[in-house]
C-alpha cells in the first residue's frame, strides 16, 4: 500500500533487505494491513525493525509491534525496533511494555 512521496503504509524491507522500514504512521487506520503485510514477510535478516521514519503512532502501533515481537519469539528469532520515535516510546511507558518496545 502506498501513500503520498512514495511512502508505504506498511512495513516493508530495506533496500538490501536486511531490515524492515517502518510506515510514516502506525495507527487504527493502517495497523491491520500493516501487520498482515509484516506477516507476510520474512522477519528481516539483522533481526532489525527501523522505526526512525514512524512519525504518527496510537496505541495500535504499540499492538502490531507486540505482534512482531511475539511472532519473533515464537519463531525463536530476534527482533529489536530502533529508532523509536518518542511519542511512541511515551505509549509503550504508559503501557508498560517499554523492554519489549527497546529491544
């Protein structure tokens, strides 16, 4: 799915595919194709989700990070979010769920 400048409103890999890209925004409007379109992947190579270009979050985007971490686990891979934008970091305090959002 693909929004405005060519941005994607799901994740998607890195041009050498080691890592996944972030969509700009991760919120109720986006985060189910988003999460599907990550199911739908293989977890990244680095084990590296860049969420440095996240620029609008709700707490959906708490949920379908969750649900990759979760995926991850269950596959017994490793996966850390860098990059965390701060409003997102806020979410995830408020939540409790800070460890699992940093890595």
């Amino acid at each position: 799915m693909t929004t405005r400048a060519g941005t994607t409103s799901t994740f998607a890999p890195s041009a050498d595919g080691t890592r996944w890209i972030a969509p700009s925004a991760l919120t109720f409007d986006n985060a189910a194709p988003a999460l599907a379109a990550a199911r739908s992947m293989s977890p990244p190579a680095s084990g590296v989700v860049d969420l440095s270009g996240l620029h609008a979050v709700d707490s959906s985007a708490v949920a379908v990070l969750l649900a990759l971490k979760r995926r991850a686990t269950a596959q017994r891979r490793r996966i850390a979010f860098t990059g965390t934008p701060p409003a997102l970091a806020s979410l995830a305090s408020l939540y409790g769920v800070e460890d699992l959002i940093d890595g």
